[in-house]
C-alpha cells in the first residue's frame, strides 16, 4: 500500500475511499497515475475517457448508495482497461432524461454507457459493481 491507501499489483489497482466531496477527485487522481504506469501509457484520449467514467461512477456512489465508503479497481485486460467500481448501493443506475437546466444531472450514465465497450452491473444485496471496458 502506498500513502494514500492504494494497493497496485501491475497491471491492477485496488483501492478504498472514503465516501467524501473529495472521493471523485482522489478517484481521478489514483486513475491518472495508473495510466501513467502503463506500458505504453494509453492515448490522451483514452486516458481522459477512462477519468470522466471514473468521476462519474464515483460521484454516483457519493451522491446516491448511501455507504461509507466504494472502492475502485482497475485492470488492463487484453481488449482494455476495466474500471470497477463498488457501492453499498444494490439499486442498478438507469438512465434518465437529461435536465439542461443543470440542477438533476441526468447525463452521466448515458455518457458512461457511450464511452464504454461493455457495462455490466452485478447487484446484490449487500451493493453492487459496476464494470466498465474501455477501449485501450
């Protein structure tokens, strides 16, 4: 474990957060070192889709699952990267229609879905994960 709590066995990364308004950025920051670390670094582009599904699978646990704390994994596989990310929540994110006022969100599950090669959800009764493959 590293300084901040953060478990890295190349090429996968585990880690804890507490649930805070400073979880997406502490998400973000662990993902940008990940990708760092990869050999060959994937592209900007790639690296900054898999920050923003980050971001927003993590401020969804912040925001609705209701827990203490999630956690993140993330995983090179031979078709991507996978981001992880677990909730005390078992209630599966749904699409909503969008609020262009800016005050109910509304977008980011679509946004996630959009950017991903696959997503699953698997929910229980203690919480669920949500597995995204990015393309590398």
């Amino acid at each position: 474990m590293d300084d901040i709590g953060v478990r890295t066995t190349v090429p996968s990364t585990l880690a804890v957060l507490d649930i805070s308004s400073e979880t997406p950025a502490r998400a973000r920051r662990i993902a940008d070192r990940f990708m760092r670390g990869l050999i060959p670094p994937p592209a900007r582009e790639t690296a900054a889709a898999v920050e923003l599904v980050i971001s927003e699978l993590i401020t969804n646990a912040v925001r609705h699952a209701g827990g203490t704390s999630c956690s993140i994994t993330l995983s090179v596989r031979p078709e991507g990267i996978e981001v992880a990310v677990t909730d005390d929540s078992p209630v599966p994110p749904s699409e909503r229609v969008p609020d262009f006022s800016g005050a109910n969100g509304g977008f980011g599950w679509r946004m996630v879905c959009r950017l991903a090669h696959s997503v699953s959800v698997d929910a229980g009764t203690r919480g669920k994960t949500i597995r995204v493959l990015m393309a590398r």
